[in-house]
C-alpha cells in the first residue's frame, strides 16, 4: 500500500506555484513527454472584452500543454505508428530545429494526433474520422459524432466526452492565456500590457512576435513570458488551432476552425491580444499555424489517497 501511494503522489509536480502533468506516449527512441499546466476556478465568470464577447468561462478544472506541441514529437508519434503527418519546411525560416513548434499542419491533421494519444492509453478517440474521402475540403472522412454513439455530447459534437486528451476549445484555450486563477482577466497572457516583441528567451513580459519571416518561431520552451495559468507562448510564436468552429456552434465537419495567438511575423499587437483571433478551413495548413493539446485530468494524488484511506478504514471496520 505504501509504494502504490508514492507512485500516486509522482505523477504530478508543483513548479513555481504551478501544476505540472507530465504523460508519456511511444516506445524506445519514438518515446516522448507533453507537460501540461492546470487549469482550475471552475465556473468563472467569462470575459466580456475580448472577441468572441464572452469568452473563457469553463465549469472544470482541465490540463493545458505547457508548450506548443514540437516538431519531434510529431515526427516520433509518425514513426511509432505511420501516422502520415507532414510538417512546414522552415529551413529558410530560422531552420527545422526538433524543439520547434510543429506548423504546416492543418486542423484535421492536429485532430489525427490528438486521437494517437487518447487510444494508445485505452480511451475513446476524441475526434470521429470514418477514413472514407468526404470532399475536397474532408479527405479523410471527418464526422460529427452523433446521438446514440458512445461520448456523444450535443453540446459539442466535435469531441468524444470520454476522450481524455483534445484540442482545446476557445474558452479552454481563452482562459489559460487571458485568466488568472483569482478569476481576473487580461488583455495580454499574464499582463495588461503589451509584451516586449523578442526572437526567443522566457524573460518576463516578453513574446516571440515582431520578428523577420526569415527568423522563424523560437523553440517550444523559449517561446517568452508564461501566462497566468503558467503554460509558455499563447503570445506569438505560432498561431494555435482551437478545437472550436469560428461562429461557435462545432455542428458541422467543413465549417472553418478559428486560431489564435499570433505568430513570429506578425507586427500588430492586436494579433497576440484577447481581441486576436483568425478562422481557416480544417484543412487548410500555413507556416505560421500550429497547436497545442488540452486534457481532462485523471483524479488527483490527494483524492486518491483520501479514497484509499477510505477504503481502508472500512476494511478495519469490517474486520
């Protein structure tokens, strides 16, 4: 009983205020870690400042990537299991380092590798893809998930309720670059002020925008400042897919997928504010577009251990 307890309490870290999960996916040399931040204050009151008006509110608590997701853990999930994924060449853009973010790829493509790491740990893909050509704009066959299906939510007919790991939607995705854990709002990730446009580092009040297209993004850790949530580049770098439809109703497969966050190359502050955000086709892919992954958090080490002392107490109790 003691050993099992100490794995419990490992499998979350606390770094400078913050809560980090880390989940291992792959095998051997393929093997790679995402780190994800916690995001809690459950059912805080939404922003009415930034676009879309009324943004952020989110009724639980959930995990969010600390960094965008990197080239090499696509290019190590494609050699694990063939997955097919292409990504931007940026060789005339600051070079194809592995630990810069993974761009080029389009919203079904961000989909595909999201649901890679929901079944290779046994849960319900995210993301309901039939493999069958479904137009131009849908090659390979993405669908709604519908009433009757396992995880079907009318809410959110995009994403499986019983997925763990998603793309995160836009108030998931509002509230862990714009909120705080006091419940305040900012127009900036962690300030109320423009950042410092820099070409990389994690300095304090800086962000990876305002750069040369020949500079290219920063690496995935030295994307600037972090966010109030503490997750690193949700200002500049590169434009993130939300999971979310741009008009917010996600009932219908071809309609266009807002991004936010801004990129490298972008001058106007605008871009990387609260009031930024952009829309393109799911299976459009640019340069300067990337993700990062959201998840639902499995319950924690302290619950678990006052379930466990429950249970134990009951058995003395029996005995």
């Amino acid at each position: 009983m003691v050993r099992l307890l100490a794995v419990l309490v490992l499998a979350g870290a606390t770094v400078n205020g913050q809560t980090i999960t880390t989940q291992t996916f792959g095998s051997g040399a393929n093997q790679f870690s995402i780190d994800f931040v916690e995001i809690g204050n459950t059912n805080n009151q939404p922003d009415s400042n930034g676009s879309p008006n009324m943004a952020g509110s989110v009724g639980y608590i959930f995990n969010l990537g600390k960094f965008e997701i990197s080239r090499q853990i696509l290019e190590k999930a494609n050699a694990e299991t063939g997955l097919g994924i292409s990504l931007a060449d940026l060789s005339n853009f600051g070079g194809n380092n592995p630990d810069r973010p993974a761009s080029g790829v389009s919203w079904f493509t961000a989909a595909r590798f999201v649901n890679y790491l929901n079944t290779t740990q046994g849960f319900s893909p995210a993301y309901n893809f039939t493999g069958s050509y479904a137009g131009p704009r849908n090659p390979a066959g993405f669908s709604l998930w519908a009433e009757g299906q396992n995880g079907f939510n009318p809410n959110n007919q995009y994403r499986n309720s019983q997925a763990k790991f998603f793309l995160p939607s836009t108030d998931e995705w509002y509230k862990g670059a714009y909120g705080v854990s006091s419940g305040l709002w900012y127009a900036y990730p962690s300030s109320g002020q423009p950042p410092r446009p820099v070409f990389s580092g994690t300095e304090v009040g800086t962000a990876v925008y305002g750069q040369t297209t020949e500079t290219g993004p920063a690496d995935v850790n030295q994307a600037g400042d972090v966010s109030g949530w503490g997750a690193m580049g949700m200002a500049g770098n590169v434009w993130e897919w939300t999971e979310s439809a741009f008009d917010g109703e996600n009932n219908s497969p071809q309609e266009k997928r807002e991004y936010r966050g801004g990129a490298w190359n972008f001058l106007g502050e605008s871009y990387i504010s609260n009031a930024g955000r952009l829309a393109s086709d799911p299976d459009g892919s640019q340069i300067v577009l990337g993700f990062r992954v959201a998840m639902i958090p499995e319950p924690s080490s302290l619950s678990l251990l006052l379930a466990g002392g429950a249970v134990l107490m009951a058995g003395r109790r029996r005995k």
